[in-house]
C-alpha cells in the first residue's frame, strides 16, 4: 500500500476561513499511476516547475482530477478548522501548536485506514520545515513512527518526507490538496461530491 500526502492551510485570519488539511490519496499499484501521470505532464514539465498554486498549470489541474476520478485509487482529506480546536490542547501562551495538530490530523487519518490490513505501508508525504529544525524534524518523524509501530505491529512501515519535486505522486498529491483547499476556502462541497464514491474525508476530528 502506499499513501501519497501533502499539506494545505490557512493560519491568517484577514485570508478567511482559518484551518489545516492533509490531503492526498492511497494505492495498491503505484507504478500504473505513475506512469499515467508522467504522461499527462509531459508537455508541461519541460516549461517551468510543476507548483499547484501556480495558475499557469490550471489546465494541468484539471487533467490531474479526471486522472484521480478514472484511477483505482482512494482519496483522502482530513480538515480541521482552527476554530474548533480545544484552546487548552493545542494553544501555549495564546500560540497554536502547529506541529501537535498535524500530527493529531495524520494519527486521525491512519485510524480511519485499515493498515492492519497490509504487510508493508509506504507513507510519502511532502516535505515541509518543522519547529525546531532538523531536530525537531526528527522528533515528529519518530513520533509519528512510534504511532505506526504502536498501533499496527504487524504491519512494516516506511515514512519518507518528500520534496514534490522530487516524486511527481506527490507532485499529484499537491493538486489534490490545493484543489481541496479552495473548496474549504469558499465552503463549496462540489467536489467532495463528486468524488464520494472513492473518498475518505475526516472533518474536525479534535
């Protein structure tokens, strides 16, 4: 099994809706659908560097959506509106514990998988900067890790951060996650119902 994650959020108030959301999606095969994608990119990855925040690529987008909702793959989404955090778990001296929300919102994800199921688990996810450094980097991966280990001991897990540019699946993952962002943004379930069939959304687990 592999899971293909990446990041999206909004922590200013003055842009709207305050939340954080992972996102992303899981596959048996990872080969086909890569192999699918490297294709469809193509024409695009020899202009500048595929970014999904980048409008230039609007059209790739759309490419990347009809290739998720045709793949036999599972999307994955958990969201939590900043709002709706308990001030006395996730806040110290009026600042938000980013780092323990993000690894609350991906320990909900696993749980809602069923990784007992697989002998081998392979987590991507986007690399992104963590408080504290490389330590701190080191601290949220082993506790991520104890987690995994904890919870499924039978099942053999890799964990491996990833630049986008570096795995074009998480590149994919990244415009599922920019795609989801917006629909957060404008409170617009369209596209969650578009691909409910092969969905697992997780709103506000804390």
């Amino acid at each position: 099994m592999n899971i293909y994650l990446d990041e999206s959020y909004n922590l200013q108030k003055k842009n709207g809706k305050m939340f954080i959301s992972i996102n992303g999606f899981f596959v048996l095969n990872d080969k086909i659908l890569r192999k699918k994608w490297k294709k469809i990119r193509k024409e695009f990855c020899w202009k500048r560097r595929i970014h999904a925040t980048d409008s230039y690529f609007d059209s790739l987008r759309i490419k990347s959506l009809k290739l998720i909702k045709r793949h036999d793959l599972t999307i994955l989404t958990v969201f939590q509106l900043i709002q709706e955090l308990p001030a006395k778990k996730y806040y110290t001296e009026q600042k938000i514990n980013y780092e323990k929300i993000y690894s609350n919102l991906l320990k909900s994800l696993f749980n809602k998988l069923s990784l007992s199921e697989y002998k081998q688990v392979r987590i991507i996810i986007d690399a992104r900067s963590h408080k504290g450094g490389c330590l701190g980097r080191k601290i949220f991966i082993n506790d991520i890790i104890l987690f995994l280990k904890n919870n499924y001991p039978k099942t053999i897990f890799a964990y491996k951060p990833t630049p986008s540019y570096q795995d074009i699946l998480i590149e994919l993952a990244d415009f599922i996650s920019n795609t989801f962002y917006k629909a957060y943004q404008q409170d617009d379930e369209k596209i969650f119902a578009e691909l409910s069939l092969k969905l697992i959304k997780i709103k506000n687990p804390h």
